[in-house]
C-alpha cells in the first residue's frame, strides 16, 4: 500500500499529465499541508508548477475578456454588456489573487518555517530584518538632516 506522500504525489502527477492544473495545486497543496517535513526537489517543482500555469490560465482570461472589452466600446455593443465583460473581468481578478494569496500564504506559512527551523525562527528573522531596515532608514535621514 502506497504511503499518503508517494499518492499525493503520483495524484500530482496525473493532473500534470491531464493538465488540470486547479486540480494539480490544490493535491499539491494538500501534500504540503500533511506531510511534515520539507519537500524534495521535484515536489517544489510541482507545486511551481501548478500554481505558474494556473495563474497563467486566468491572466490569459483576464486579457481575453480585456480585449472583448476594448470590443465592445468600439463597436457600441450596450453599457449593459460592458458592464457584464467588467464584471466577469473582475471576477476573473479575484481568482487570482485568491491564487496568488494561497500560495504565498503556503510558502510564507508553512514552507519556509519549516526550512528555517520552526515559525519562531522565521518570525525572529523577519523582525530582525524590520529592524536593520528601520535602523538603516534613520540612518539615511540622520545624513540627509547633516548636509
């Protein structure tokens, strides 16, 4: 019997294959979120992967649905059907941002704390690195005030 890992995995696989990519991202995220441990390199790749062509799809709608808008004003098709083409054009905005605020969240949250050695590391390191950058922008101010 297959561990969760190897099928999590080999499920990535088919989806890659069968290019389903909303499908591909979201076994990749589960493979993240139950596993814990980091992922190997051809696992990274997967999840790159995923989450690349599917944000690809939806900027390649956002610029369908763009185009049939500059369309539609040119030819005088109705305020009605502009304002259905902006929304849909919307709608397709928030799916990504959804994406790209998933995946962020994935590697921010759980990935990279887990590569530095736990959340407090990488939240003492972020604060660590909120510091050098106030302190280098005093220091800035410091010799503007100076000249």
């Amino acid at each position: 019997m297959l561990d969760a890992r190897v099928k999590l995995r080999q499920k990535a696989q088919l989806a890659e294959l069968c290019s389903r990519w909303v499908d591909m991202r979201q076994i990749m995220k589960e493979l993240v979120v139950t596993i814990d441990e980091d992922l190997d390199p051809q696992e990274r790749n997967m999840l790159s992967v995923a989450s690349k062509n599917e944000t690809t799809r939806r900027r390649q709608q956002w610029v369908c649905v763009q185009t049939n808008i500059g369309q539609i004003k040119r030819e005088n098709m109705g305020e009605d059907f502009l304002n259905i083409a902006r929304e849909y054009q919307e709608k397709i905005e928030d799916e990504l941002k959804e994406i790209c605020k998933e995946t962020i969240d994935l590697v921010e949250g759980v990935l990279l704390p887990r590569l530095l050695g736990g959340t407090e590391h990488y939240e003492q390191k972020h604060q660590e690195e909120q510091k050098q950058g106030e302190q280098g922008e005093q220091g800035e101010q410091g010799e503007q005030g100076e000249q």
